[in-house]
C-alpha cells in the first residue's frame, strides 16, 4: 500500500504500539526520556523495533518524540537534534527490514505558543524543520507528526515535514466532551483534521488521551465529516484487576475488536498508543487477518 494515498475500503496499515511503555519494560527508569538510549543503549531500542516488526507492523515509528531542539535541551542535549534523530532512524532501519516503513517520529516542540507561553510560531516551525530535516536526511520514509494539543503547533510541524517532500502524517489528541471531541487548547476534532489536510498532511487522525472504545466513535465522526485518509492510535485503556486480585495490563482483544471495527469503518492507518504493547499489535494483525 502507498504511503500517501488512502487505501481500499477495509484495508489499512498497520503501525507499531507504544514505545516507552516497552523501553520501560525492558529497563528505562520512569522519568528518564528515551531519546538517551539512543546514545546509552540503542540495542535495546532496536530490539523494540524489532519486537513491533515480527508482531505484525508495517510501519515503525523512530525513538525521536521528544527529540526536538526544545525537549533536548532540557536533558542536557542542546545542540544534538540532527545526530539523535539520523541515530534514530538507523536503529529503527536495521530492525525493519524489507517490506517494513520507517516513519519519522515528530511529537510536540516543548515550546507553548499564546496564551499558554511566550514561543512564535516562527521559532516553533524552526525547531520541527530542523527536527524533519535530520529525519528525511537520515532515510526515513515519512514523518509522522503525533499527540498535537494545539493546531497551531500542529501546523507549524506539518509545514516543516513537508518540505522534506516525503509523506506526512499527522494526528492529534482528544478527549470527549458533552458536543463532541476536543484537544486540551479547545481545538475541535473535525475542523482540527480538515485544517492538517488543507496544509498538506497526507492522512491525518487521532491519538493517545483515550482508549479504544472512545477513540473509536471520533474515527466515526471523523469519517463522515473529513473522509479521505484516516489514522487511530487509542491508549490500552486501563490495568484491570485480575482473578488473584493484582492489576494486570488491560486485556488485547477488546483493542484488537475496535481497531478492526475501525478499519471497517473506514481508518487506514491504525496502531496503538501509550500501554500498548507487541501483544497489542500482534492482536491486531491477527484479527485484521481474519477480516
């Protein structure tokens, strides 16, 4: 399937699941940003990569959300923005092999435009093409701009992403409100999408913030009122309690049976977000198996 066009009806691309809550998994402190790792153990990185890869994803997505020249130096990585994400992209290659997409993984700046903070948008687009450049030069095969709370900041990202003249997708996230969905700055989720499209994203959809059953009615809305190429990427959704009494992860079927139900519904890109693991995607692409 194409990177840069909607796919079938029923069909979609599958991505990868949540990044940190593997790298935490397999030894990252609670706190500690996993863009470090990248330069401490980016073995360990690939090896996560590689677990989303033979669970079933077509498309993984580079350890670089906090890599922007905002969020790195406020880990002591000023200055670092291209080394970091041309690492990225490297590590996340050589665990994708043939067939599988590496997208470039752009989350927001770290900077607040107004009322919130003092950041233009002017600075704000530098840092993201400074962020894109080092993604598209270091291979990537699109960007993949995700969690934006405000379109103003998601615009700025998808202007620098575009003029690296490869694919980009951009999704942001929202949260139910008694007239419909909306991020955290009050940006509404049909009007919000429509706008990343105008400005030239690819596909464009939701992410994070919420489980999959409540994601899965905004992909429906999203549907109906901008169409075209869609992207969904809920939470795991709550521990639950288990038959000995411990929380244990929340279950990957019920996640896997809305992903499918939002292919159906029209979604062409689908995956997981924060808590969701291998087992999550593996889910998926067994279920989608069977659509």
């Amino acid at each position: 399937m194409r990177l840069d066009d909607a796919t079938r009806p029923g069909e979609a691309l599958l991505l990868d699941g949540g990044m940190g809550t593997l790298l935490q998994a397999m030894g990252l402190s609670a706190g500690k940003a996993p863009e470090t790792w990248l330069l401490e153990a980016p073995e360990r990185i690939e090896a996560a990569h590689r677990a989303y890869v033979e669970a079933g994803s077509d498309v993984i997505q580079t350890a670089t959300f906090g890599a922007s020249p905002a969020k790195l130096a406020t880990i002591g990585l000023a200055g670092r923005c291209a080394e970091l994400n041309a690492i990225a992209v490297g590590v996340a290659r050589r665990a994708a092999g043939p067939g599988v997409r590496v997208a470039g993984n752009i989350g927001p700046s770290g900077l607040l435009l107004p009322p919130m903070g003092t950041a233009g948008e002017e600075e704000v687009e530098a840092g993201f093409r400074e962020q894109a450049s080092a993604l598209a030069g270091a291979g990537a095969d699109l960007v993949s701009i995700e969690t934006m709370f405000d379109v103003r900041e998601a615009l700025c990202a998808v202007r620098a992403a575009i003029a690296t003249g490869l694919p980009v997708w951009a999704s942001m996230t929202f949260e139910p409100a008694p007239d419909g969905w909306y991020t955290m700055m009050g940006d509404e989720l049909a009007a919000s999408l429509v706008a990343l499209r105008e400005a030239g994203a690819t596909t464009v959809g939701m992410n994070c913030s919420v489980p999959s059953d409540v994601m899965r009615p905004m992909l429906e809305h999203a549907v109906r009122s901008v169409g075209g190429a869609l992207l969904a990427e809920p939470n795991a959704g709550p521990p639950v309690l288990g038959a000995d009494g411990r929380v244990v992860e929340a279950p990957a079927g019920p996640f896997a049976a809305d992903l499918v139900a939002m292919v159906r519904a029209g979604a062409t890109v689908v995956g997981g977000c924060c808590g969701t693991t291998p087992a999550f995607i593996r889910a998926v692409r067994e279920a989608l198996g069977e659509v």
